[in-house]
C-alpha cells in the first residue's frame, strides 16, 4: 500500500501517507462488514433499487413522497448497475469508490504542501468507524466528495465552483460552500457555478422529466425526530410524556403541537446565518480565515438548522471537516473532536436503537441530548472562530493566474477590529 501511494504522489512521500491508506483499508473492511450484520442499513438501498424503473424510462419517482432530490441524484443511484452485481453490493462499492477517491485527494493535496497538518488525513482514514456503514448504504457521500472539492480548489475559484455545482445537482447543500471562496475568487467561482449548473440541468432535461419535482416534498417535510428541533419532545418524554410521531416523507417526524413553527424558526434561522456570512464574505471580513474553516461553519449552520438531521448529515461533516484540518491555520481543533463524538454517538441512535428514541428509552434520549447538544455547541464554537473581530485580517499581495489555476501569496496585517491590534 505504502509503495502504491509512493508512486501516486512521488518518492519524496512521507512514510505517513502509506499509514494513512492502510488505516483507510482496515476501516473499510470493517465498516463493509458491518453493513451485513446489520440489515436495516441497506432499507434506504432497497428504495432506491425501485425508483430505478422509473429512472431507467427517463422519468423521476413524483408520485413517492420520499423522492427529495435534485435530477442529479439520479446519476448517483444508477451509476452502481455499471458494476453489473447485485444492486446493494454494487451500490457499497460505488460508494466506496467514491471515499477512496476522497481519500486520494486529500493526501494528494497534503503532499503538494508536506508542513501542513495530517490530522484531516487521519480523520478521513478512519471516517468509517466515526460515521460508521451507513456511508455505504447512502449516497451522501458523493455530494460530500464534491464539497471536498470546493475546499481543497479553493485557490482555483473555477474549479471550486464546477465542484459546487456538481454537488449541488445532486444534494443541493454544497452551493453553500461558495461563502468558503475568498472574495477574489468569488465571481469566477459563480460564473464556473452557474454555467456548470446549466450545463448539467439540461442535460438531466434532456434524459428525464419533472427535474424540479422533488422541491415540492422537500418543502412539505415537518420536524424529523432526530433534528435539533426535536429535542424539546424528546427530553418531554423523560417526564413522563409521550412524543408522537409518525412515518412521513421517508422519516420519522414529530406530530405535535409547535413542530411546524419550531421547524420554520430553525429554517430562518439558518437563512439568517448564512446570510451574515454571506455579509461577512462580500465586505471582505472573512480573508484572513481558512476556506475550511468557514466551509465547515456552513455545513454545521446548515445541519444545526435543520429539520431533518439524518445520521447520514455526519458524512458531510466529516469529509469538509477533513479537508479544514489539512490546514495550519485551522482554528477547529476542538470542534472537530466533538463532531467526531457526536458521529460516533450518533450510530447508537441509528442503526442499532432507531425506535428507543421515539418510544423514549431514557440511556437513547440521553445519547440524543448529548448528540444534539455537541450539535449545537460545535455550531457555536466554529461560528466563533470565523467571527471577523476574533482574527486578524489578511490582504493578498500577489495572485498569478495560470488558466484555472491560481497561486496566491498572502500577508498578514492587524486589523483595526481585532483584538489583538490593540495589544
């Protein structure tokens, strides 16, 4: 393994990077096997396998509440029958393709700048036993594939937003990664984003109808029980009350009264956040912080606020939080060792006890509280590490533009606004 990472990335490569890939196989194994020995894993799998009929006739699945994806999602879920095996062992090999080529991207891109930090290598190495099977019985990996895209090609702004755009024709969420961009790269990266985006909706056009389908379940879609928002039900029960919930739109939602208005709360909240660090970006407040660190913050603001955060979410954590932790300059140290737990924690409430929590086990509510609360805490710490008055600001002083590629110097200065400026 060493010797096939060697000839990947060049002789000059650190014995590290062979540890890595290996740690990456070892957990593979093990979250494969995993997949089989718990079977409700691959229930998610066993639906997709019969929206493929449709999607063979060039048509979305409309008429299944549970279709809540963009037309790209359909690429994803046919890309597996190419392996010509049985759907489920197709689909985890897909996936895994897929996380392999993550992980090649990340140690490609730490061997191109050896000083900097292999915590994100080591993090993705063992993702699998942080986030645990459920990668593999998902296809969350692949919009989070691209994500690590617009992080690791954030000094190639057209790059960075084909790879937005790419994400975003199959789970939407990764556009929100374009407020990670430096404000010099940002008109590019939307240019690159916009006409990717148009390139790809009209070829999916082209193949399938009704592409817009799914934005009518997804705006239908109430309080999942495992979201943030549902947390107060949950700790109801631990008093003697009963949290009603129900199947709906492919998960389990809480059927109370408030949900709505608590779940339309959170929604704006969210919109109200990420337009700040839209704000932020846009006044040039943010080029002193690390792509990764805001991409990270955007993602948790994202899960943080919404109404479902399936265990599935913690892919895409995990994967921007790799790719942040290559960085020296990363300030989420700390908040990664709390998503890491929460990952972890997470599994307990799926796959291995999904009814406890809505029949309100107390030790699962418990794993949920903890769960939602480093949620939330790690939300807040990585919000503050990017806030503008808690860094110095940075102002580029060369940029030599090659094609798409760009390298840029940067030097730092003390801003009038931090509070170090002052010291």
């Amino acid at each position: 393994m060493q010797q096939f990472i060697r000839r990947l990335v060049g002789p000059a490569t650190p014995p590290s990077h062979g540890r890595v890939a290996t740690a990456w196989v070892l957990t593979r194994i093990f979250a494969v096997a995993c997949i089989w020995l718990t079977p409700r894993l691959l229930d998610d799998v066993d639906i997709y396998r019969g929206w493929l009929p449709y999607l063979h006739w060039g048509q979305f699945p409309v008429s299944d509440a549970k279709w809540q994806y963009p037309p790209g999602a359909a690429a994803a879920l046919l890309a597996p029958e190419g392996l010509h095996l049985n759907y489920s062992v197709a689909f985890a090999v897909t996936c895994l393709i897929v996380d392999a080529a993550v992980m090649t991207a990340l140690i490609l891109a730490h061997a191109r700048r050896p000083a900097e930090s292999r915590a994100g290598l080591w993090l993705w190495a063992v993702a699998a036993v942080v986030v645990g099977p459920i990668m593999y019985t998902r296809f969350d990996i692949v919009p989070a594939a691209f994500a690590v895209g617009v992080v690791l090609l954030a000094t190639r702004p057209a790059l960075a937003g084909a790879s937005a755009a790419l994400g975003f024709v199959v789970k939407v969420w990764p556009v929100a990664l374009l407020l990670a961009l430096p404000r010099p790269s940002t008109r590019r990266a939307a240019v690159a984003f916009v006409a990717t985006t148009a390139v790809s909706l009209a070829l999916m056009s082209l193949r399938f109808s009704d592409s817009l389908s799914f934005l009518g379940n997804q705006r239908a879609r109430g309080l999942q029980v495992e979201s943030t928002g549902a947390l107060p039900y949950e700790l109801w029960t631990l008093v003697g009350g009963r949290m009603h919930s129900g199947l709906e739109y492919g998960s389990y939602q809480v059927l109370m009264a408030g949900a709505q208005l608590l779940g339309t709360v959170l929604t704006l909240t969210g919109l109200a956040l990420l337009a700040l660090i839209a704000w932020w970006r846009l006044r040039g407040r943010l080029e002193s912080v690390s792509p990764g660190d805001v991409a990270v913050t955007v993602v948790l603001v994202t899960v943080a606020t919404s109404r479902v955060y399936s265990p599935q979410y913690n892919t895409w954590i995990i994967a921007v939080l790799a790719a942040a932790l290559l960085s020296r300059r990363t300030r989420l140290r700390r908040v990664a060792v709390i998503l890491a737990g929460v990952s972890l924690i997470t599994q307990l409430v799926y796959p291995w006890f999904p009814y406890d929590l809505m029949d309100g086990n107390p030790p699962i509510v418990a794993v949920q509280c903890l769960r939602i609360i480093g949620l939330v805490v790690a939300t807040v710490l990585a919000f503050r590490a990017i806030w503008p008055s808690n860094h110095a600001a940075i102002a580029p002083v060369a940029v030599v533009s090659d094609g798409d590629a760009q390298e840029e110097s940067w030097t730092y200065y003390q801003d009038s606004r931090s509070p170090s400026a002052s010291r």
